[in-house]
C-alpha cells in the first residue's frame, strides 16, 4: 500500500489572533461572541457548497481519471474532510491563534489551496467587522444624537430655573453677601442721617418756643377812645 498509493502532501497555514488594543473603557469591543464561535461560524460560511465548488474549479481537485467520474457533491464532501482548521488556545486567555491544513497530492497545489482558504477566513472576518462598525456607528450617531437633544432639553431647564431663581442660586452667594453689607451700610448712613435730622428739629422747635411774640416786644398800650 505504501508504494502504491499516491503521496499525500499536508500543507499548513497560521493565523494570529489579536485582540482589541484599544482599552474597552473607551471603546467596547465589537466581538461579543466567543473566538471559537466566530472561528466555526465563519468555517461553516467558507466551506459552503458555494466556496468550495469554487476552489475545485480554480484548482481542478479531484480530476476525473481513467473514465472514472466524481459526481460534485461527492467532490465537495471529501475536499471538506481534507480541510481541517484547528483553534490554539493560550495558557492564560482566550484563543490566539488558529491554524488551516490542507492535503493534496500536489505539493504546491496543497499550499495554494490553503493559502486561498486563510485568504477568505481573512476576508470573511474583515466583512463582520465592517458590518459591525458600521451598525456600531449607527447606533452611536443616534445615541449621540439622543444626548445632544437631552442637553439642550437641561440647558433650556437651567435657564428657566435661572431666571426663575435669580439671586438666590448658590453660585450668587458671595456677591449676595457683599450687596447685603453695602445695603447694611447704606442703612446705617441712613439712620444715622435721620437721628441729625430729628436732633435739629427739635433744636428748631425750642428756639421756636423761646422767641417772644411781636405785641410783647413793643409795648402796645390800650388809652381808650380820645
């Protein structure tokens, strides 16, 4: 069997895994899910019916030898089972690495092969992320937005409780306090000016009291009728 059967030759391809760099207390990741999930979801979208046709056509796997016919979907089940993507774990996290094999009786055929398979992991991941972003932009537009109209809605508040409270805000205290001494003193002033003026009209009212009447001062006698 070992010198019968054709040489099978595994060629092997690795992607890294890297995950966010920007700190989640900025920006929240946009994978929710679990890397092995994502890794097998998007295994289950490349190696569809599809796809697969597709890289035997472009690499014409499994030819038809010696009047020996493979119907397609036969085709497509065995390039599956020679299709094995496997995820690597780190001690300490999630997965950080993934690997893709591939086995062909072509060397070079069997690199190309698995070179084309990374290439769609590559690009399928890049198409979720897009779609992704582009859903977590438009929520942030309309969060954005939202806050923005909530804004306007205090500051409208604000200036009505402003208007409505003027003088008695917290922020109005010590100018208060300084308007409130000037008034004490101008009070002051005022009382004081009041007091000087009673003094004088009582000064008045008794140098009033004490000047004779007009008739006293000339002497005026009555001689009766001449």
């Amino acid at each position: 069997m070992a010198f019968t059967l054709p040489k099978l030759y595994s060629a092997n391809t690795t992607i890294m895994i890297q995950p966010q760099r920007v700190p989640e207390d900025y920006v929240q990741s946009l994978v929710t899910e679990g890397v092995g999930f994502r890794i097998n979801e998007m295994k289950q979208e490349i190696l569809s019916r599809t796809n697969v046709e597709k890289i035997i056509e472009k690499f014409n796997l499994l030819p038809e030898t010696a009047g020996k016919q493979i119907f397609l979907e036969n085709k497509v089940a065995q390039i599956r089972e020679l299709i094995i993507v496997h995820v690597s774990k780190s001690r300490r996290g999630p997965a950080s690495s993934f690997s893709i094999t591939f086995s062909d009786t072509i060397p070079e055929r069997a690199a190309s092969v698995a070179n084309t398979i990374a290439s769609m992991f590559i690009d399928q991941n890049l198409e979720i992320r897009e779609a992704q972003a582009t859903g977590t932009s438009g929520f942030l537009e309309d969060e954005l937005a939202t806050m923005k109209q909530r804004l306007e809605d205090t500051e409208k508040e604000l200036s009505i409780y402003r208007q409505q409270y003027m003088g008695e805000l917290p922020s109005q205290l010590e100018s208060n306090l300084r308007k409130l001494d000037h008034l004490q003193n101008e009070l002051a002033d005022q009382e004081a000016g009041l007091r000087n003026a009673r003094e004088r009209l009582v000064a008045l009212h008794n140098q009033a009291e004490g000047i004779e009447s007009p008739d006293s001062q000339l002497g005026y006698k009555d001689y009766g009728n001449l």
